[in-house]
C-alpha cells in the first residue's frame, strides 16, 4: 500500500504551464507503476498519463501528447505530470494513482489514488 499526495495544481491562462508533483509515501514507490488521471465537472476520469516503475514505458491520451510530460524521480518516491500549452479543455481536478508491476491505462487497474488537485484554465 502507498499513500499519495498531489500538490502543484492552480489558475492559469491559456497557453501557460503548471507542474503538478504526487508525493508518495511507503519504501516500495520504485515498484509501483503510476498513472495521471482527470476528472471534469459531470464526466468520467479520464486516463491522462502514465509511467512504469522504470520510467522506461511511458503512455499518454492523445489530446495531451507533445504538451504534457510524465516522470518520475524514484529517490524522492515523487511522480510529476508537466503541462504546458494549457487550454480551458484540460480544467479537471487530477489525481495520481499508483499499482505494483506493469503500468496500466484505466483506473479500474489503479488501487491506490491522492486525493486530487484542481486545475483551472482560463480562456
């Protein structure tokens, strides 16, 4: 088990960045894969991203590839998600999640989720 904590979310203009940061607590965080997720007022969560326990695997929904950056630094058990480019359609609150082993790209595979950040673009 791993507890999550995500920080970094905020208000920002079109065409600006956030960095949002998911601490994670517990010895085993290089073991677990992580993933990105959204959720917009009155939709599903949305898979956004995700990196494997080696940061070697790295997936993205196609409406963020080329402006948002998954990674992970293993030495401060932090998963990071950079967003750049930013537009009104990426307002969510995003949570991270993690799961032991192989990455996955739905949340019904992660057991283990933060308890969000909003983020809010305005057009």
């Amino acid at each position: 088990q791993v507890q999550l904590v995500e920080s970094g979310g905020g208000l920002v203009q079109a065409g600006g960045s956030l960095r949002l940061s998911c601490a994670a607590s517990g010895r085993t965080f290089s073991s677990y894969s992580m993933g990105w997720f959204r959720q917009a007022p009155g939709k599903e969560r949305e898979f956004v991203a995700a990196i494997s326990w080696s940061g070697r695997d790295i997936y993205y929904q196609d409406s963020v590839k080329g402006r948002f950056t998954i990674s992970r630094d293993n030495t401060k058990s932090t998963v990071y998600l950079q967003m750049n480019s930013l537009e009104p359609e990426d307002t969510a609150v995003y949570y991270c999640a993690a799961r032991p082993g192989l990455l996955a790209l739905t949340s019904d595979s992660y057991d283990n989720w933060g308890p969000g950040t909003q983020v809010t673009v305005s057009s």
